[in-house]
C-alpha cells in the first residue's frame, strides 16, 4: 500500500509545484512588463531623443501589460477554488486565448524590428550612453546593459505557457476530471503559437514585397542569373499560354473582386493625385501670381500712404487730446480729496462752533476747486467731444479711401481672371453647377466601388448540349437539371469527368455512403458521382434550335449590275474604307438574365469587349440594334462583309 500510495503524493506534489511555477512566474512576468512600460520607456521620453524610436522598440506593450495583469488576477483567484482549480486555469486559458493571440501576433511579428533598432543603437555611442543611463536610473538592481533582456520577455512568455501546462498535465492522473480541461488548454496554447508564427511568416513575406526598390540598371543586370531568368521565362510562358487560351487560368473569385476594387481604388487616387498636381501648377502659374501682385501694391503703396495720414490726422491729434485731459483729471482728484477735508471740518465746526485759520483755508480751496470745475467742465467736454468727432470722422474716411483703392486695386486684378467680366449671379450659377457634377462623381464612385456588375453565371449550351439536354427532361424532368459551374476531374472508379457547362441530371443526392457531397447524376449517358458544390440549377430558355444561318451573298448578276451602276454614278472623291470582315450570331441565343442580351442567327453584332469583367473569354461584351449586354463567345463568327452597293474605286 505505501508503495501504491507514494507514486500519487509525488504526482500531486508536481503538479502543486508545477501550478505554483505557472502563478510566481506570471507575476514575476507582470512585474517586469510594468517596469518595462512605466520606468525605462518614461524615462527614455523625458529625454526626448529624437533619433530613438520608442514606438518602434516598445511596440504594443502597453496592452500586453493590460492582458497580463486581468489574466494574473484570474490565477490568482484559483488559488481559493480547491480541486476546482486546474478546471479554472484550464478555463481561463481558453478564455484569454483569443485576445492573447490578437496582442502577441503585433508584438511577435514586430520583435526582429525592434532587435534591429536596439543593434543600431549600440553602434550610436550617444544613444548608447542614455540608454545605459536609463537602465540603471530605473533598473540597477537587474545589472542588464541592453534592451533586449526586457524585449524578449514577452516572446519567452508565450512560448512558455504551453509548457507549464504540459507539466501540469503529466501529473494529473488520466483518471482526473480535469484532465480533458487541461488538454483542450494545451492544444489552444500550442494552436495559438501555431497561429502567431504563420502571422509572423506572412508578415515578413508581405514585408519582403512591398519594399519599394529604387535600382539602377546596373543593380538590376547584376541580379540576373540562370535561376532568376528561367523563372521569368516560365511565369512569361504560362502567361502567353493563358491569354492564348491553351491552359485554364486559376480562378478565385473572391480574390479578383476584391482586386477590382482595390485597382479601382488605386486608380481613383491616381487620378485624384493628377487632378491635385495640375490645381497646385495652376496656383503658382495664375491667381498666384495675381494676388501676389496684389499683395504688392497694398505692401508697397496703399497701406504706406493709409499709415502716413493716419498717423497726421488721427494719431497725432489723439495724443494732444489725451495730453489736455491730464490736468481735469488730477484737478478732479484733488476735489476729491478736499472734498473729504471740507466735510470733516464742517463737521468740527457744528460740533465746536468756530474753525482755525488753517481749517479755513482747506475750505476755501474746495470751495474754489468746486466752482472753477463746475464752471470749466461743461466748455472742456464740448470742446473734447468736438475734437473727438472730428478724429472719428477723419479715420471713418481714411478707411474708406483705402477700401475703396483696395477694391479699385482689386477689380484690376480681377478683370484679368478667367471669370473675371462675368456678372455675379452667372458665376455662382456656374460655382453651384461645378459642385453639384462633383458631387454626382463622387456618388458615382461610391456606388461603382460597392457594386460589381455580375457577370452571367449559367454558360449557354451549344447544339449538341441542347439536344442532350431534351432527351434528359424527358427522362428525369426539367427540375432535376443542374449544370457544371467548373471542371470536374474524376478521382475514384465511380466518379465522372465533365467540362465546365455540362448539362446532367441529379439522380439521387448521396452517395453510397450516405455523403451528401457527392450526388449521383446522368450526364446523357454516363451515370457516376460529382461534388454537389459544383453543379447549380439550370432553368430553360425558350430559345429557337440552334441552326447555322449565314447571310444570302448577292449574286455574280448583282454584282455587275451593281458594278455597271457605279461608272455612271458621280465619282467620290475619297475612297471610304469598309472593313473586309464582319462579325455576326452563328446560332440564335436567348437572353436569360438583364446582363445579356438576345441574339438572331446571321445577325450583325458589335463586339464591345472580347471579355466580360472578371477577363474571362467565355463571354463577350457587345452590342446589338443599340442594346449592350454579354453573350457566348463561341455564337460569334467572323465572316467576310458583303460588298457595299455603289461602290467603286476612286479613279
């Protein structure tokens, strides 16, 4: 029994101390993230060095920290739980596993940056110094001499997770309730590391693109060798064989709408840039210079001579006003002043009866002050207010003489703009109409980005097809048409090879094994298993049977008549050129959708585009009795035009 009992206490014992580990380490983890974000990367910005790039090095630190200090909390709370607590932690790791992955993938990804900064900072021996200064302003009791020892902390730490766990799962008994918990919290660390290093991968793939080079053709001949030049001669091949039509192009296309808009988008800003480029020109070249010459004038002529009589006839004459009402003002604080001494001694002489000589005088200082203010002031303030009135009225008409010659100078200028003679209502009228086509291309642009004219889907059927799809609606019914959306390659025994276009009929939808992925179907003979996900359903067109219908040629008879008929006309004098081929509707085709657009044997058709959106040949973009619309590539012929009645080469 104690040898059966022992084995169970070591286990539990590890496993006690491997949750222990997780717990310390995470708060010791926590603990120098914080040291990280609050001591060294603060004092590094009260520096202000502006060769360091502090965003560049700490990256997203901050929300690692913020992540790291709620999950800390959370295992520390399971430590209450009991033989609850590996169940929390395993809970806990699924439920930050998410936001773990979000913040870790930046932080990861921009690390071998941030190596490269700390690199280059060493071979600075100024930033050196700060930084070294830094670490042991904040940090001396580590004795770290670099950045990197913080840096890595993060990268180490995730890592490290699906390893505690693993050690906490070895010694949990397979017998344990826990245990599946724990396993589905490795495998999420280890997925989640998985995830991290392919988002790393991609982004460096990403980075090794969209780096601009600028080489010089020297730099670039020196980059040829064998490898490089037959690579470039087997991506021109594939290129050539996929506009000759010899091999299918890969399609996707999710991947080509959201390349449309993005090219749409690109050219937009192209176009916006051009657009921007020839305003700015048109700014140095025209009302630039015009307001330039404008601004002369008022620097050098106007504004001088404004100042100089203002400063004759408003300025100065302020000044002497200011100066005269020097002296009422201090003669109305003196009254005041008496004014308090005379009240005073009127009050002692009620109370005593009689003033001394001295008090007499105070008297009689207030009292004249009094009557010479009463007397004065009226007079002064007329004479102010009239001076006041004239130095307003003098500047009220500097102003206006200069707004006047400003305006003069102005509609000078003015008169040599484009829009410069036009009356004022004709020219808002033309401002409004401006806005209002911007506006317009501005929403057309919104619609074209958000909309892509679909292209059809249901391909057409050529005669034969037609006829097989006939004897199928007889057999099975036209519900149970569907038609091939790409090529189908047969894989198995039981499985059948179709072209893209195919017509069959769903027979049953399993397979054998009850898959509902593959369907068993006719295809007009043939019976066998296809991928439900390329066969869509196929609806009927009322359309005629195809049949070949080729344009009547005149006769030989005609012709001559025709010949004999232009030597008595007029001869032109320029030949008109008349295309020696034509292009028309081998087989009549019905249009089933509002993209495309009905067609009559031996009808003459426009082709618009040999091509529809997604630059697929299948379908071509024409026009037909001033209709436009897409119909199948192969219903066009190109066959010689007849020759024009009346005519005949100029002699």
């Amino acid at each position: 029994i104690y040898e059966e009992v022992m084995p169970c206490d070591r286990m539990e014992l590890s496993q006690r101390l491997a949750v222990d580990e997780l717990i310390t380490t995470e708060a010791s983890y926590v603990h120098n993230i914080q040291l990280c974000v609050s001591d060294i990367r603060a004092h590094l910005q009260k520096k202000q060095l502006p060769d360091l790039d502090l965003e560049g090095l700490f990256s997203n630190t901050d929300d690692i920290l913020h992540v790291s200090r709620r999950f800390l909390k959370g295992l520390e709370a399971t430590a209450t739980q009991g033989h609850d607590q590996l169940l929390c932690i395993s809970a806990l790791f699924q439920e930050f596993k998410e936001e773990m992955e979000t913040i870790y993938k930046i932080y990861c990804a921009s690390y071998d940056h941030a190596l490269l900064l700390v690199e280059s900072y060493c071979k600075d021996p100024r930033l050196q110094a700060e930084i070294l200064d830094t670490l042991k302003a904040t940090v001396p009791h580590t004795g770290v001499s670099d950045l990197s020892f913080f840096l890595v902390m993060p990268v180490q730490r995730i890592t490290k997770y699906p390893l505690l766990l693993g050690k906490i799962l070895e010694n949990t008994p397979s017998s344990a309730s826990a245990r599946p918990a724990l396993q589905a919290a490795v495998h999420a660390m280890t997925q989640l590391n998985a995830n991290i290093n392919e988002y790393k991968r991609r982004r460096e793939v990403a980075t090794k693109y969209t780096k601009a080079e600028h080489l010089t053709l020297r730099d670039r001949l020196a980059r040829l060798n064998t490898h490089s030049i037959a690579k470039k001669t087997t991506r021109l091949s594939r290129l050539f064989m996929h506009e000759a039509g010899i091999v299918a192009k890969t399609e996707d296309r999710e991947y080509d709408d959201l390349e449309e808009k993005f090219q749409y988008v690109v050219s937009s800003v192209a176009a916006l840039k051009e657009n921007v480029a020839s305003y700015l020109g048109h700014l140095e070249e025209g009302p630039a210079q015009q307001y330039r010459r404008f601004a002369q004038h008022l620097h050098h002529a106007a504004l001088p001579e404004f100042k100089r009589r203002l400063d004759r006839l408003v300025w100065q004459p302020l000044c002497s006003l200011s100066d005269m009402l020097v002296g009422p003002q201090q003669l109305v604080k003196k009254r005041l002043d008496k004014l308090l001494d005379y009240e005073e001694i009127q009050e002692r002489k009620r109370e005593v009866g009689s003033v001394t000589y001295e008090e007499e005088a105070a008297m009689n200082t207030y009292l004249a002050i009094n009557a010479l203010l009463v007397a004065e002031i009226p007079r002064f303030n007329q004479l102010a207010l009239q001076l006041l009135g004239q130095i307003v009225c003098s500047l009220s008409a500097l102003q206006r003489d200069l707004a006047a010659q400003v305006l003069h100078q102005a509609e000078k200028e003015l008169e040599q703009m484009p829009h410069g003679r036009m009356p004022l209502p004709s020219f808002w009228k033309m401002m409004e109409d401006t806005l209002q086509q911007l506006g317009a291309q501005l929403r057309t642009f919104c619609q074209t980005f958000e909309t892509v004219t679909p292209s059809p889907v249901t391909l057409p059927l050529n005669p034969a097809e037609e006829r097989k799809v006939l004897s199928l609606v007889s057999k099975h019914g036209p519900d149970k048409l569907y038609q091939v959306t790409s090529n189908i390659s047969g894989s198995k025994d039981l499985d059948l090879t179709l072209q893209r276009g195919q017509i069959v009929a769903l027979l049953q939808s399993v397979d054998t094994k009850g898959n509902t992925s593959r369907w068993l179907v006719d295809a007009g003979g043939p019976r066998g298993f296809v991928p439900a996900g390329k066969l869509q359903p196929y609806c009927l067109a009322q359309s005629q049977q195809p049949g070949m219908q080729m344009p009547a040629l005149e006769s030989s008879a005609e012709r001559r008549r025709h010949s004999c008929a232009s030597l008595q006309a007029p001869r032109p004098q320029v030949a008109t050129f008349t295309p020696a081929f034509q292009v028309v509707a081998g087989f009549s085709f019905a249009a089933r959708s509002p993209q495309e657009v009905s067609l009559q044997a031996g009808q003459p058709v426009l082709v618009l585009e040999p091509h529809d959106k997604k630059g697929s040949k299948e379908w071509s973009l024409v026009e037909v009795n001033g209709q436009r619309g897409y119909v199948p590539s192969s219903y066009l012929l190109t066959v010689p035009a007849q020759e024009p009645v009346g005519w005949s080469l100029p002699v």
